[in-house]
C-alpha cells in the first residue's frame, strides 16, 4: 500500500514529516463534494441478531442529553485563566515555557491551540455525522442499523456543542487541518462498510477517546469539564461499536482481508502522525516568535519523544487495533519506530467508559 500524501513528504531532523502547503489547503477546503461508493442493503429480519449491538443501542438511548438545555452555558470560560495545565499537554504552552516566556503569553498561546484543537475535532465530528449516515445504509444487520442511526443523532448533537462552545465562549472557528481532510475524505470514501467501520468507528473514534479523555483529565473549567464528559461518554459507546463490530470481521476475514485492513490502519495512523501537529504550529507558532520546524526538530530530539507522542495512539486505538489481530510483526516495528506505539502493544487497560460500553452497561 503506497503512503498517503506521499508527495508532501520531508525530512526534518531525520523524521518524515507531511505537510500540504498553503495553496493546496486552499484548494482541498473547497472541495464540498467527495464522490463516495453509497452502498444500501435492505434486510427483513427486524428481531435483534447481534445482541451485543442491541444492548449498545438501549445503552446510547438512555444516555441521550440536550446540548442546548442540560449544558449550563452561563458559566463563564475566561481567556485569562488557565483551564489546562501549563506543560505536559498542549505544545505551545509547554515550548514557550522552556524558552523562558512569561506565564501570559503561555496562557495566551495554550487558549489558541485549544482553539485550534477544538476546531479540527469539530470537523471531525462533520465526518462522523457523515459517515455514520452511510452506515445506516450500508450495513447488513438490523441491530447494526438501528445503532448506527443513533449515532448520528450523537454525532449531530457534538457539532451542536463544540460549535456553540466555539461561538459563545472562545469567539474563533479554525478551518480544518490539510491533513485531517485528507484523511477524513479517504475514510468517507472507503468501499465497503467493514472498512468505513474500520476507519471511523476503529481508528478515529478511538483517537477521540484518548483526546478526550486527556482534555477531561486536564481540564479545571467547569463547564469545559462538562461538555467533555458528556463527549466523551457518547464517543466510548461509538469506539465500543467498532470493536464489536470489528470482532465479528475479523474472525470472517481471509489472510488477505486482514492484511488490507492492518495496511489500512497503519497508513492513516501513520498519516495523522507524521504531520506532527506542523497544521496547527503553522497557524499559530509565528504569532509567538517560533518556527514551525524548529519546534519538531526540538520535540523530536527529546529522549523520551516517542513516550509522549505515542501517549494518544496508546490509550486506545493501538491497543484496540493489537486486540483486533490488526497490529501484528509484520507492521508492529513500523509503528514503534514512528513513536505511535510505545511500551505494552495492549497499552494500559480499556479505558473506563469504553470498557462500560463493551459491557453493555
Ligand atoms: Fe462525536
Ligand atoms: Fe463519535
């Protein structure tokens, strides 16, 4: 499988990185209409098939909230004061940090990386909206459909919350990321609903759980803590999803199957990693007197780089994609060597939510 961008790669610091240059974002945002193989099965048996699915969907139901009503939106989310650590999380408090910078310029740069950050999960929940739609369609199974439409109810419930968190209380809507266009469009765009499956509600939905669940775990703002446990709570029973549904395909699969989904998997995984965040640090880093490259170059010499940036990839995806069989010899010195995966391939247990998902409870 060739890598995707393959065009837009360089080198820094010995690292291939892949970044699409101004013009062409320009270009790749104004393409509205992606041109996706739409699949539709009909099925006549209505009795529940796969039970674990359907305990899923009984699951989302009771969990259903009002972004518009259970949310308090009167609380306040101040630009002046820090709602996420300082160092450890976002990257250019931290760098700004080392440099020496004072404690109001980092405050300043970690709220626009927030921004930022939230916008492209923004956008990403466009895409689950859109491709949980095909789902609905395409998959086989009544169980499966029924899910899949819940789904869309949460996923269009997301856009409503991020959005009116970014238009009341941070005042900016970043435009997507070069990158996560691309591969959000090849996601939507994929053949069959296994690997619709595979790409959303596998390898995103289980990004969004780590990044949510690293945001909750961060966050001191109350109503920012609020909105992310709700999230959060929708996108572990969306991750849950795709591991049930996975399990079913992958016991079903031919040896070549497995490895077209395995290449799959790595080749976006390895996309969204080598862009290492070069999308967001040309938006922001000159506004604070930093090169974007620089900034990598920097990252990627610390000695522990590859612990800290595998900390995403490891939290769930990864260890969902080992579990799955989808992570095998074969690619697995490929992902350590990139810094996605690090340590125990099975990570460090499911998270909780996921984990209360996968149970049906
Ligand atoms: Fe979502
Ligand atoms: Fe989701």
């Amino acid at each position: 499988m060739d890598k995707i961008l393959a065009e837009h790669r360089r080198q820094v610091g010995g690292f291939e990185v892949v970044e699409i240059d101004e013009k062409q974002i320009d270009a790749l945002r104004g393409q509205l209409d992606v041109d996706v193989p739409m699949d539709l099965r009909w099925t006549w048996n209505y009795a529940s098939e796969v039970e674990e699915l359907r305990a899923l969907y009984e699951r989302g139901k009771k969990g259903q909230w009002n972004a518009e009503t259970d949310v308090d939106w009167s609380i306040p989310f101040p630009r002046d004061e820090w709602f996420l650590p300082k160092e450890g999380l976002q990257l250019l408090p931290s760098v700004l940090a080392i440099a020496g910078a004072d404690d109001a310029t980092c405050r300043a740069a970690a709220f626009d990386e927030f921004a930022w950050t939230f916008s492209q999960l923004l956008h990403g929940e466009q895409a689950a909206l859109q491709l949980c739609g095909q789902l609905t369609n395409a998959c086989p199974t009544m169980d499966a459909k029924f899910y899949a439409a819940s789904q869309v109810v949460d996923e269009a419930r997301h856009i409503e919350v991020i959005a009116k968190f970014l238009q009341r209380k941070v005042g900016t809507i970043y435009p997507i990321g070069g990158t996560l266009k691309v591969l959000l469009d090849k996601l939507l765009e994929a053949d069959t609903w296994k690997m619709k499956t595979l790409g959303m509600q596998c390898l995103f939905e289980g990004m969004a759980v780590g990044i949510f669940d690293m945001i909750q775990k961060g966050s001191t703002n109350p109503l920012l803590s609020d909105v992310i446990r709700r999230v959060k709570q929708d996108e572990a029973r969306h991750a849950a999803f795709g591991v049930l549904t996975m399990r079913r395909t992958v016991r079903d699969a031919t040896p070549d199957e497995m490895a077209e989904m395995e290449d799959f998997s790595y080749s976006v995984l390895e996309t969204l990693n080598a862009n290492q965040q070069l999308d967001m640090l040309r938006d922001l880093a000159p506004k604070y007197g930093l090169d974007p490259d620089s900034v990598v170059l920097m990252l990627l010499g610390q000695e522990d780089w590859a612990r800290f940036n595998s900390d995403v990839f490891m939290h769930t995806v990864v260890p969902n994609l080992a579990r799955l069989g989808l992570i095998t010899e074969r690619t697995e010195a490929k992902y350590r060597a990139h810094g996605i995966l690090y340590g125990d391939r099975f990570g460090h247990g499911v998270d909780a939510d996921v984990q209360a998902s996968l149970r049906g409870q």
